[in-house]
C-alpha cells in the first residue's frame, strides 16, 4: 500500500484525529475521524443502508483546506 500521509487536524487534542491520507496505488482517499453516534448513524441511513464494510466517520469542516489539499494531490498524481 503506499499511503501518502496529508495532514492531522491542525487542532488535534493530541488523539493525532482526525488525519487525511491519499491512497495513491488504489486510487482513494483514506480518513480517520470521529465514531458516528447513533443519531448521526441514523439519519444517514436514511438515504439508505450502510454495508457492514463501511462506516460513517466524521472530520471537522476545519480540516477543508486538509480535504482540498488530498484533492489537489489526488489530482496532481497518476489518480486518472
């Protein structure tokens, strides 16, 4: 795997969460975030199921310019 570290929350509390990755070989964007509660996990499903596969995360809209930046190298590398 070659995972290209992008940036921590620049207010992180020291838990190094949430973080953005570009995974450059499978062509995704990898984020750790915070654990939906069961309310967020609710209404989400309302638009339809969540695979056992699959999680909802979230990451602060601070972490936008971290988010464009992983878009800007996703971008500028072989992502096409």
């Amino acid at each position: 795997m070659a995972l290209r570290f992008i940036a921590k929350d620049p207010n992180t509390n020291g838990d190094n969460c949430p973080t953005v990755w570009l995974d450059e070989e499978k062509q995704e964007f990898v984020f750790q975030g915070w654990k939906a509660d069961d309310t967020l996990e609710e209404e989400c499903l309302s638009t339809g199921p969540i695979p056992d596969t699959e999680a909802v995360v979230r990451l602060p809209a601070r972490m936008m310019d971290v988010i464009r930046e992983a878009c800007d190298a996703a971008e500028g590398s072989a992502l096409r």
